[in-house]
C-alpha cells in the first residue's frame, strides 16, 4: 500500500514523504504571495525550518519568519505574531510545527484584523459570530509532529498569561485551506516528544470514543486512530527513522483531531489546567491522566471498549484495554503521577475548578463537578 494520498476530509491534506517541496504551490492555491512562517522558539533553527524557509524563497516568496511562540502560547506570543504579520505586510500564514506553532499560526491569522480582543472568540455557544470572517487570512498547516492533530482543527488553545487558564478560540474559518503532511519532518523528533505526542493523539481517539455524543463517522475514525497508535508508536519511538511508522502515526494525529468533533472529556479537561498553570507537555499530561480517568468512567464506556479491545487484538475486553494502556504508557517512559510532572497537592482546589470550566467536560460520559473532578486529581496525582 503507497502511503501518499490528497485527501479533503476534513479539509485538503496533501500527504506523503518529501511533499514539503510543494509548499509554494500551496501557496499559489490559497492566494498567498507574502507568507508568514509561524513556529516555535524549539524549531526556530532546526534543518527542517530551515529547508521549509529556503523553499519559500526560492519560489519567490520570501522569509517572513515568527518564532516567538512558547511551549503553551498565550496572548503576548499572539500580539507579538499579529505585529509581525502587519508590520510584514504579509497575506497569510504557514503554521509549522508542533500543537504551539500550529495552534498560534492559525490565531494571527485569525486576529491579524480583527477589532476585538481574543478571549471575545471563546468557543461559548455562538461566540465565534463575533468575528469577521472575511478578515480571516488564509491559513496552510505543516505539522511537524505527530499528536496534537491542529493541522485539521477549527480552533486553537491559547493560554491566559495573567489567570493561567487554558481557552479554546474557535471559527469555521480557523480550519487551514491545505495542510502538507510530509512523515519526513518527523523523523527528528526526541523520544519522549515522539511519545508525548503519540499518546496525544492516543487520547483524542480514546475520549472520542468514549463521548456520548451521536457521531458515528467520528466513532468509527477513532477506532482506527487507536490502532494506528497502538501498532505504529512504539515502532516511531523505537527507530524515529522508521518512515512508515511515522507517516501513520502522522495519520492517526489528524484522525484523533477530526474524531474529537464528537467530544473530549475528562482527560483533557485536567490537563489543560495542569498545562496552563505547571508548563507541562499537553500530550504527556493526558498520558499520565488517562488510566485515572479510564476507571472513572469506566461504568459507562466498559461495553463499546469491549469491541475497541477486540479490534485492536487486546484480550480481556475493557479491563484488558485498561492494563494496556497503563502498560503502553510505562513502555514509553511516561511518568505514573501527575506529580512526577512537577503537579503539588495544594493546587487542587484550583486545578478542579478550572477543569470544571473547560469545554472539554461537556464530552465526559460521566458528569463532571469541582467534587469528582477533586478526587479524579487525588487519584493521578
């Protein structure tokens, strides 16, 4: 089987080794003559970007370069992005890298001229309206790991520098126009972000699946994220060079991403306050959250993981899937505790009221309040 395609769902994804060369061509579709290249203080001088830059401007389109983006980026990377693009006189964005690069690339593309401030685009109901959407400059995503899945998202996570709380910016528009999917990017990547990331996408798939909500198309492309990761991780974290495992684990990120529009959870919903107020990595926080939050719900999701576990070929249906996952953690060197990731006790308190708050929790098949979200906090930490 050739593990190249062009697909357009959910938007069009050009997919395959060596395909960052058609960078300027995407370009040309989107209408973009004067990119920005958004991404990461950690990528800023790597080969990859570099390569990524030299092909811009080859093709005529200069080196419009933003790499003041933090691990968890906030409101004053984003400001900083936005001069940038204006001062520039740019006309859309490269969002490169990882879930940080991708998710600010997308909002200074979004915000570059809007007139109101961000946090009026929470995704709260009907809040993404606000915008204008014809001011939304055109966006292509390069991901340059495997995990995240923002690549194909609607929406970025921005952190509030001054409450340390994770938001959600959502708009229709958010969604980049064409996304390059090039395995080879990803073949540098250390083993623990290898990991991190992997597990990231782990657990879109495995809070998608878990969701209440009626999606069946979302049901279905979980499923088979799950066994991507399952089968392609720890080939990807064993020989990084290994370019079949990371073109499907590359899949698998964007299939979590797309799955989710059923809904995260409980997961999701403590990692993001742990993220916001500790620094930790997003993808390794859920991984240390997940077995905790598998138990919790485990009245409710124990029958559809009964068929999950038979797919993925893992005996002793719901209890057997919940060893493995604790077993697939341990072999990637993921931390057991939440403390081990620098998370105090006394923190909780406010750690299970911001959860409480995220948007994630409406996707939990269990309830959530500040009460079970404090002891789920107990329990992993």
């Amino acid at each position: 089987m050739s593990l190249t395609g062009n697909w357009t769902y959910p938007t069009n994804i050009k997919f395959g080794a060596g395909r960052i060369a058609e960078l300027p061509g995407a370009c040309a579709e989107a209408g973009i003559t004067r990119p920005l290249l958004v991404t990461d203080k950690g990528l800023a001088d790597l080969p990859i970007t570099r390569q990524a830059m030299d092909i811009l401007e080859e093709a005529g389109l200069g080196r419009g370069f933003f790499a003041e983006v933090d691990p968890n980026p906030n409101e004053k990377n984003l400001a900083a992005g936005v001069k940038a693009y204006l001062d520039g006189g740019h006309d859309g964005v490269i969002a490169f890298g990882g879930g940080s690069g991708l998710d600010l690339g997308k909002m200074v593309a979004f915000m570059a001229h809007q007139t109101r401030p961000i946090w009026d685009f929470e995704d709260i109901g009907d809040w993404w309206t606000r915008a204008d959407a014809d001011a939304i400059a055109p966006i292509i995503a390069v991901p340059t790991t495997a995990g995240t899945g923002s690549e194909v998202g609607r929406a970025s996570v921005i952190t509030n520098s001054e409450t340390h709380v994770k938001k959600i910016i959502f708009h229709p528009k958010v969604l980049p126009q064409i996304v390059i999917c090039d395995p080879e990017l990803t073949t540098g990547m250390p083993r623990f972000i290898t990991a991190g990331t992997g597990l990231d996408a782990f657990a879109h798939c495995v809070e998608a699946y878990s969701s209440p909500h009626y999606h069946p198309m979302s049901q279905g492309i979980a499923l088979e994220g799950m066994r991507l990761v399952k089968d392609n991780l720890p080939r990807a974290y064993a020989d990084g060079s290994d370019l079949e495992a990371r073109a499907n684990m590359m899949s698998a990120a964007a299939m979590g991403a797309t799955a989710f529009q059923k809904g995260l959870g409980a997961i999701h919903a403590m990692s993001h306050p742990v993220g916001a107020v500790f620094n930790t990595h997003h993808g390794t926080t859920n991984a240390v959250c997940m077995p905790a939050v598998l138990d919790f719900n485990a009245d409710k999701i124990a029958d559809r993981f009964d068929t999950a576990a038979a797919y993925l070929g893992i005996e002793g249906g719901f209890d057997g899937f919940r060893r493995f996952v604790q077993e697939f953690n341990d072999s990637l060197g993921i931390p057991r505790r939440l403390s081990d990731l620098g998370v105090t006790e006394d923190r909780i308190p406010d750690l299970a009221a911001m959860a409480v708050e995220d948007p994630s929790c409406g996707g939990n098949p269990v309830k959530l309040t500040v009460e079970n979200l404090t002891t789920l906090f107990r329990t992993a930490i």
